[in-house]
C-alpha cells in the first residue's frame, strides 16, 4: 500500500499537468469549466482534509515528542542539533542564491520604470524588523484554544512544546496522560494515512488548477529570472541537501527521494509546508525510519521555522529588485540581507506565499523599493510550489541528520 500510494501520487501530478494543459488550450468553454469546477472541488476537499488534521497532529506530536524525548536526557542535544542543521541548511541556500544572482545577473539591462503598469495601484504596509518582531512574539503567546481556531501555527507550537516540558518534568505523576496521548498521536495518525490515501487525487486537481490560473505575460520578461530562481531552488533540492545527508548519515539521494516523494509532491502541490506536516510527518516514520519523537519535534518545528527554498528566494529576489533599481549593493548591505533572508525565511508561516509578505522587511533593510514586489506577485504562485517542496525536503533531511547524531551516541 505505501508504495501504491506512492506512484500514484507521481502518477496524480502527472495528469494533473496534462488535463491542465489540455483544459488551458484545448477544451471547449463548457468542458474546461466542467474541469475546472470539478479540480476546484477536489482541491478543496484535499487542503480542508488535510487543514482539519493539522492542530491535532502539530499538538500531539511535538508534546509526545518532548514528553517522550526528555527521557533520552538527549532533548538539549537534540534541540541544539536540530537548530545547527536548521541554521546551516538555510545559510547553504542564501549563499547559492546570493551567488547566482551575482553570476547570472538577471534583470541586467531592465528598469524598475518597465514594470510601472504593475507598480501602479501597488500598496503594502511597511513590514519593519521591530514591527515584525513584536507580531511574532504576540502570536506566540496565544489562548490554545484561539490559536487552534485560527489555525496559528505558532501559538500552537507554543501550547505544545510547554504541555511537552509539563508532563516530561513529572513524567511519574503524568504517565497516565502521556500513555493517552501517544494513543491519540496513533488514532490521528490513523486519519492521515486515510487522507495521504486520497492525495494522488487531490495533488491532480491542484496542478491542474495552477496550470489554468496562470497567466503567461509576465513570465515572457521575467523569464531569466524565473529561471535562475527555480534552477538554483532545484540545485538545492538535488544537489546540496542530498550531499549535507550523505556527508552526515551515508543516506543516498535515491533512497531520500523514495522515501520523501509523497511530502514533497503535496508540498509542491499545496505550496504549504504547513498543510503538508501530517504527510511529512508520516513520510519520515514509515518510509525512512525516523523514530516518531524526533519527527515530531523536529517536522512542525520545522515546516514554520526551517525554510531553505524561502530563504534563497528572499535573498536572490532582493538582489533582483537592486538590479532593476540600479542599486549596487556594498558588501555590508549583502550581510544585511544574508541575516534579513533568513529571519524573515524563519518568520514566514508555513502557507501559499507567506514568503512575500516577510519579503518586504528584506528590500526595507536596506532602502529597496517595497513596491517592486508588485512584479514578483503574479508570478509567485509558480515559484512558491519549487520553493515550499524544498523547504519541506531541508525539514526531512535535518530530521534524518539529528536522528543519526543522537542514534550514534
Ligand atoms: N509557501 C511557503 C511554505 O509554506 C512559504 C513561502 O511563501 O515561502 O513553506
């Protein structure tokens, strides 16, 4: 059955791009609205489903995770270890992306004044670093039951790490509670495989429904840069992540692929690292072996905080917009936006470009102009697929390095 699913979820995202072409160029009015509605349908359905087994499984896993964790006397290790590797990955990412930029120069001879028909009716709200840093700490701390309402993830990690750190302090007077919880973690876990069964489904209709919303003007200027950006992001997903795993747990790329294709394909898919976590999650136990207390530490915490493809689009973007505005940026400033890419990739909540919004602080840090995101917006939801499938394989790659680093010792 997990192999089946497996190709099929291939299979799924492979006809889902042929019904999309198909819809988009050649289908009559009432056929490719028929598809449409029908794709809409099955998307919906997919991302409500997998939405609606979010909290349960974030909460469960990451307070059985510690819960469970403490009992190594590992958990500062694993905590260290797991922020080192989220740390290395995400600066391995900038660093590509800053230097491709500088290698391939897109945006060489183009002007921010081409782009004044998107600018136009452009308005954003200045996202500072103290803005930003005071809206993250209050999202932090949040009523449980209003954060799991509202789907915020954060506040929810919060609830579950203290509830974790709780019943691991008195793990005698709270066995009875930690022995149901790992019960629940089972049965939620048990609703996820139900739902990865319908994912080849789900996973169609949704690339199905972002070959038809494309509209192709925009890319035709943007195409240098497009392509830098997603040939760099695959680079990282191909190249550097798959030889940080090997140098540190001999694992190959084959055997990552195989065992991660389902989480990266609904991540790609759904363009939420969040959404995708129960599938990550199940990814990583059943298919590569990673004991469920460090998965579930390590993957929600993760899937909010661990994001490489983010990470190198912010910084690569930022330097794309200095380009078009004729700014040479100093070395000094590049730091800047080293560090701005990565707290803003680490801030960016795991959903459909969150990294736009975080992106703003960025260009602010170092005097760009806000309003150049108007051009990169229309052509985010295509690029947001490559990066969340790379952000979500940088979160199953550290969860198979901090595994073999605790299992060694
Ligand atoms: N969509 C990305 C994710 O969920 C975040 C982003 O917009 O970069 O990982």
């Amino acid at each position: 059955m997990k192999h089946t699913t497996n190709y099929h979820i291939l299979i799924g995202a492979f006809l889902g791009l042929l019904i999309g072409i198909y819809t988009k160029s050649f289908a009559t009015e009432i056929v490719s609205s028929a598809i449409i509605y029908t794709a809409d349908l099955l998307a919906d359905i997919f991302v409500s489903a997998l939405k609606m087994i979010l909290v349960p499984v974030i909460f469960f896993s990451i307070s059985v995770g510690i819960a469970n964790l403490s009992e190594h006397k590992q958990s500062l290790r694993i905590w260290l270890l797991t922020f080192l590797f989220f740390f290395i990955s995400m600066a391995l990412a900038i660093i590509l992306g800053m230097m491709s930029m500088r290698f391939f120069e897109p945006g060489h001879g183009m002007t921010l004044t081409m782009f004044a028909e998107q600018t136009k009716d452009f308005h954003t709200s200045s996202l500072t670093l103290p803005i930003f840093f005071k809206q993250f700490l209050s999202s932090i701390f949040v009523s449980p039951l209003k954060a799991m309402s509202e789907n915020n993830i954060l506040g929810v990690i919060t609830f579950s790490i203290l509830t974790g750190f709780a019943i691991a302090g008195s793990s005698k007077e709270f066995l009875r509670v930690k022995i149901i919880f790992n019960d629940l973690l089972g049965i939620i876990m048990k609703i996820v495989a139900w739902i990865i069964r319908f994912s080849p489904a789900g996973i169609a209709a949704l690339i199905i429904k972002l070959v038809t919303q494309q509209s192709p003007d925009l890319f035709v200027t943007l195409s240098k840069f497009m392509t830098v950006i997603i040939g760099m992001t695959l680079f990282h997903g191909i190249v550097i992540l798959p030889l940080l795993l090997y140098f540190f747990t001999k694992i190959d790329v084959i055997t990552l692929w195989r065992g991660a294709r389902e989480a990266i394909m609904t991540a790609f898919a759904t363009s939420s690292s969040s959404a995708t976590i129960p599938v990550t999650l199940r990814s990583v136990e059943k298919n590569l072996n990673v004991k469920s207390d460090i998965a579930g530490f390590v993957i929600p915490i993760g899937a909010t905080m661990n994001m490489d493809g983010t990470a190198l689009y912010e910084a690569s973007a930022a330097l794309f917009i200095a380009n078009l505005s004729g700014i040479d940026l100093q070395i000094g400033q590049q730091l800047i936006i080293f560090c701005m890419a990565m707290v803003s990739a680490i801030g960016a909540p795991g959903i459909p470009s969150a990294g736009m919004v975080t992106m703003a602080m960025v260009l602010q840090s170092v005097g760009l102009p806000i309003e150049a995101l108007a051009i990169l917006l229309p052509i985010d939801r295509l690029l947001d697929t490559f990066r969340t499938a790379v952000n979500v394989e940088g979160d199953i790659v550290v969860s198979l390095i901090v595994q073999k680093f605790v299992h060694k010792s």
